[in-house]
C-alpha cells in the first residue's frame, strides 16, 4: 500500500507541476520553460541524492541500467518539450487530460514489452481512461 501514498504524492505534484507551469510559461518560450524547470528538477534531485547519501552508489551502476535509464531520460526530455508547447498553445483542462493518457500507452507497453498480465480490471480501466480522454478531447 506503500507504492500507493507515492503515487497518489506523485499524481499531485505533477497537477501542479501543469498548473504551476501553465501560469509560468507566459511569453516564454517553451523549449526555455523546459530548460528552466530541468535544471531545477535536475538540482533537486542531486541534492537529495547527496543529502541521502546515496552518491556513492553511483559507482555501482552498471552499462544496462545507464542506457535504459539514459533512454529514459530523452523520453522525459522529449516528453517535456512537447507537453510544455501543447500547454502554451492549449487549455490545461484539455491539454492535461491528452497528456495522461500516456497512462493508457504506458498499460500496453507493459503488457507487450514488459509481459505484464492484462487481467479484465486493468484492461476495463484503460478502455475508461480512453474514453474518458475522447470525451474531452472531442
């Protein structure tokens, strides 16, 4: 129950991260927003490493796990960009609900490249998802 109080923490700061960002953004560009909120996160995120005391981890990393978490990383980047340019030139009531249905893509993929099980409750609820974004998106 514990992945639980995380993730619901995590689906509050990323609504206000659009919130917080669609008030930011202004007349900024939005590659520039991007880097602004980066290099911020990317601060945060070493000083809690730090802090932690877990830079001496670092070392134990290994080649599989830079890639993929590499990779991961220009997927956020990339991901970041366009959702920061969609919330420039749209409604964040419109554009926040297009942006979650990486939930949905997120459920296939790992069913098809993960090999997770796709039992009836998962998949019932990404068919809502689904329509839940057509409906306000359309």
């Amino acid at each position: 129950m514990q992945w639980f109080v995380y993730a619901l923490s995590g689906a509050v700061f990323a609504a206000l991260t659009s919130i917080l960002a669609k008030i930011g953004i202004g007349n900024v560009n939005s590659n520039l927003a991007v880097a602004i909120r980066t290099t911020v996160a990317l601060l945060m995120a070493w000083g809690i490493v730090f802090a932690t005391g877990k830079h001496h981890e670092l070392a134990a990393v290994d080649p599989k796990n830079w890639l993929f978490l590499a990779l991961s990383g220009c997927a956020t980047g990339l991901s970041w960009l366009f959702y920061y340019r969609a919330l420039q030139l749209g409604d964040a009531s419109k554009v926040m609900p297009v942006d979650k249905f990486s939930v949905v893509i997120g459920m296939f993929l790992a069913f098809f490249v993960l090999g997770e099980a796709a039992d009836a409750k998962t998949v019932a609820g990404g068919l809502l998802i689904t329509m839940g974004t057509l409906v306000l998106v359309l």
